[in-house]
C-alpha cells in the first residue's frame, strides 16, 4: 500500500550502498542481517470448518507468509451476511505480522525480478488454469462469505480469473525504448523495470477480483505482494493463496495477511509506511485512500487507487426506453447495488420521463428477486451487514421527507436485517442525500430535467468521477455528451462496461492510474533512462 524509492531496485540509493541479493533490511536502528532462507512450500494447515457444501481444501484461517500457513496469536470471525452465521474464524494479524509479510515479500522480490518474463507468464497461466478447475467451489466460497448470488459469484470467478490469464500475456510485452540522441556517440534506452514490493488492500464487494486485478499486474511486472484482504470476506483472498501455491508461485511472491475491523487501521498503516513496499494500490473508500495517501507522501511512494463513485445514468428522450431499462437493472442492482460503478443518479429527460419510470418499476418487479444467494432464482442478496442497510434506509427516509415519492420497494425486506427491497424514488430533486451520496444499495433514485446541457451540469456537480451512462440514439449527442462527462469510464447504450481488455478507474477524487488493460501493468514498472556514451 505504500511505496519506498530509497530501497528501488534491490539497492538503497539513499543509504548509499547495496545489498547483495537483498539480504540486508533498513530499521530505525541501521541495517540488520535480514530473515533466515525462505521456507518451503505450503504446509497444510488451518482449514475453516462448518461451511458444508464448500471446498475444505480451499478453506484456509491462517495467514500465507513466505510460503507458509501461519497462525496469529488472535482470531475474528468471519459471518455469512444472510443468516449471520459464523463461516469460521481467521488469523487476526497485528503489525508484526504485517511487517513479517513485507520483509517476506522483499526477499522474494530479489530473484522473482530476475525470473523470465516467460517463466512469470507460464507460473501465471497455470494459477488462471487452476481457478478454473476450482471455479465452482471459489464462487461458493464468494458467496458464503459476501452474500453475493451464486450466478453473480460465478461470473465474478471467471471475471478474476480473465485477469490472470490476461497479466500472463502482458508479462511478455513489455518493451523499453532506444532513442536517437543529437551526438553521434551517444545512444539513449529507456529500461522497464518492476517496483518493488507492492501493498494491496482490497474491498469485500468483489473479494476475488479486485485481488487479481492488481495482483495478476504486479506478479508479471516482477513486483512481489503483500494483500490485506477486507475483514469481511478474507476467505476469497486465503483460498487464491492456496492456488497460488499449487501452481508454483514461489513462497513470498503472494502473501495474505488477513486482519479484523480492530486491527485494520494499525495493519494498513504499518504496511503503508514499511520502507520496504514500494507501491501502494488500494480500491475502497475516498475517505479511506486520502489517509492512506497521506501515509505513502510520506516517503513519496507510488500509488494506485480506485475509490468512490456517484454514477450518473442518463436516459434522453431519444432513448429506446426498453434498452434504458435493460441498462439500468444491469448497472443499479448488480451485486444488490454494491458496485463502485452502480449507477447512483437516474437522469431522465421530460419527454421519456414517465414512460421510463413505469417501465423500470415493472421490471424491477418482474426480474429481481429478493433472497439467500445460494438459492436459486435470487438475484439480490443480503447487504453485507446491517450498517449498509442503515445507510439505504436513511437515504430513502430524507428523500421522502423532501417530496420524493416511493415507486416500488422502500423498506427492509421481512427476510432478515441486512437485505432491502430494491427501490425506485421519483420526484427526486438535487437536495436530496441519494443524489449526492454513494449509496451501495439497492436504491435508484430518478430526477427529471429539461436540456441536455442541464443534465451534464448535474452529473458534474460532484467532486467524484468514476463511471457514467447515458442512452441516446442522436449520434452528434453521443460524441458531446461522452467527451463532456467528467468520468473515467462511460457507457453509451450499455450498462455493463468492466471488462479485463478495458482500463478501469476514474478522475477528480476518485482515484488514480488504471487497472486492467495494457496500461494496467505500467502501474507496477518505473521507468529507467540510460545513456550509453563512447560509440
């Protein structure tokens, strides 16, 4: 999560030395002799019980530092979000662990740098191979642990597998430059190079993909990891571990380090500002990322983020309202409405205005259907536990005490405390919290408006820019209304835009850089000039 340039390189350009094969540590105190040989493979050991119906095998509690299973001195439970049921109890790491992972990861980066681009591709590939033969029993796990509907858990699984299999083919394709200088003696190469060791906190809403994302880009680019799984859902990242031993990641490449609620703060922190990580790259909160911002300024570390959204989904009067609808289901109450790109803000032009609104209501009676995710037919889960649905609540209560009205949904659902009926609200004006407060749930508040130059004006008035959608068949206004929305990614007549060929990520306070795509590697590669004289 943080990054450290006086340590690039398996040397320590600030310390004015090197260290051979990287055996040597910077402390407060001077350099001391740095961790005994690496251990070997995975041991087999601290498997989670009571979750009948999952994979015992990927089923992990403890940590995966340096290869190995390792237990903390305490544990947290980790619940299933539906019934409340305790799924298990995990490793509880506190900052020696912490630091124990990033000196694992930095003793590992000094010959996983060196490794082919041809060996990290085939050790990658067979990782994605992998979660494809166990890809039923990951989506399972997914769903015990987040509540996310078991279809949704599979497509997740594949998701986050493509980004593997993706990384293990950008890993052969990075190229430097040689570049022609004004003296004939001299000739100028641009190196590509990996940054070190990468810190990696994760949220739980997509506990597998948003590892690999990073992870899969990082591990091709030569860089090492230390991942903070979220307290909610470390069952995912634990069991990514295990595959990521099976197919041959060498020990310390990948390491787990799970943490409760508890010790969240003092772990990220802790791995955030270690001299040794090299990079930070977290996706939650903008709260969040500004603090841990202000961890990696600290030694200047570099850093990746994918943080808050609001998204703004347009639907002008040009629109073909069944594909708007379609749209909308798919981009507001995918995963229950706790997506970072689920669409916040419903924009609909006069004209169309009604006949969208009663349209979206029928299908959202008709195609969504409230309940546990392992059973069939549910498409809308629990949320993932009851302060979300506190926070759904409040915003539907404030928009009805301000003239919205309730079209559909509105209250809890009878089925337990963290599921919400999924919601439509008309008559919503700009005032209200749900139009300018992410949500992550299952609410679609829908505001009128007149022009066109009218609804840009309020999907810009936010200080975040993730996503957008907007439905129009008037091709002029597709190319204004892309270029004018102040987002990192837009939808033009679609609701589902993630895919791992595509970058991801967005503007303002939303984060910065872009995972996935071939510009998601560069993330995790510095740059290096050399001048080659006397020619």
């Amino acid at each position: 999560m943080a990054t450290c340039f006086w340590l690039r390189s398996c040397g320590a350009r600030r310390l004015g030395s090197t260290f051979p094969g990287c055996r040597l540590h910077p402390r407060a105190g001077g350099l001391v002799p740095a961790p005994g040989p690496a251990p070997g493979p995975a041991q087999l050991r601290g498997y989670a019980g009571g979750l009948p119906g999952l994979s015992a095998a990927l089923l992990r509690t403890d940590s995966f530092v340096g290869g190995r299973w390792l237990p903390a001195a305490a544990t947290f439970p980790v619940q299933d979000p539906a019934s409340g049921a305790a799924l298990g109890m995990v490793a509880d790491c506190g900052v020696s662990e912490a630091r124990a992972a990033v000196r694992a990861a930095y003793e590992a980066f000094c010959s996983w740098r060196e490794v082919s681009a041809k060996e990290r591709s085939s050790l990658l590939r067979k990782w994605y191979n992998l979660m494809i033969q166990n890809k039923d029993d990951l989506a399972r796990i997914i769903t015990a642990e987040s509540g996310k509907p078991l279809k949704e858990a599979h497509g997740e699984i594949l998701y986050s597998a493509f980004f593997l299999e993706w990384f293990s083919e950008e890993a052969r394709r990075v190229y430097g430059d040689i570049i022609y200088t004004p003296a004939k003696d001299k000739r100028a190469l641009v190196l590509k190079q990996p940054v070190g060791v990468a810190a990696v906190i994760t949220p739980w809403n997509f506990p597998s993909a948003m590892i690999t994302r990073k992870v899969g880009a990082a591990l091709a680019a030569g860089c090492t990891v230390v991942v903070k799984p979220a307290e909610d859902t470390p069952f995912s990242a634990l069991a990514l571990a295990e595959l990521a031993s099976q197919a041959g990641i060498p020990p310390g490449v990948y390491n787990v380090i799970p943490c409760s609620r508890k010790n969240a703060k003092e772990v990220g922190e802790a791995i955030c500002t270690d001299p040794l990580v090299s990079k930070i790259s977290f996706t939650g909160s903008t709260t969040t990322g500004k603090i841990l911002l202000h961890h990696a300024a600290n030694s200047v570390k570099r850093v990746s983020m994918e943080l808050g959204g609001l998204a703004p989904f347009i639907v002008f009067d040009s629109a073909n309202v069944d594909q708007a609808v379609a749209g909308a289901l798919a981009s507001k109450f995918r995963n229950t409405g706790q997506t970072c790109v689920c669409s916040n803000r419903f924009l609909v032009q006069r004209g169309i205005h009604d006949a969208f609104v009663k349209a979206f209501a029928e299908a959202m009676k008709k195609n969504l259907h409230v309940g546990n995710g392992f059973e069939e037919g549910t498409t809308q889960g629990p949320l993932i536990n009851e302060k979300a649905v506190e926070k759904v609540e409040k915003q539907v209560n404030d928009a009805v005490s301000k003239g919205a009205t309730i079209v559909t949904g509105g209250k809890r659902h009878h089925l337990g405390k963290n599921f919400f009926e999924p919601t439509l609200l008309s008559n919503v004006t700009q005032d209200m919290l749900c139009t300018h407060e992410e949500t992550f749930g299952p609410l679609a508040p829908v505001i009128k408006f007149d022009t066109e130059e009218e609804a840009i004006a309020i999907a810009n008035a936010t200080d975040v820019g993730l996503a957008g959608y907007f439905y129009s068949q008037d091709p002029a206004q597709i190319w204004r209304v892309a270029e004018q929305l102040e987002v990192g990614m837009v939808g033009v007549n679609e609701g589902l835009i993630s895919s791992v060929e595509c970058p991801f990520g967005g503007v303002k306070q939303s984060g910065l850089g872009r995972e996935g795509s071939k510009y998601g590697i560069d993330e995790y590669l510095e740059l290096k000039y050399v001048c080659y004289g006397g020619l």
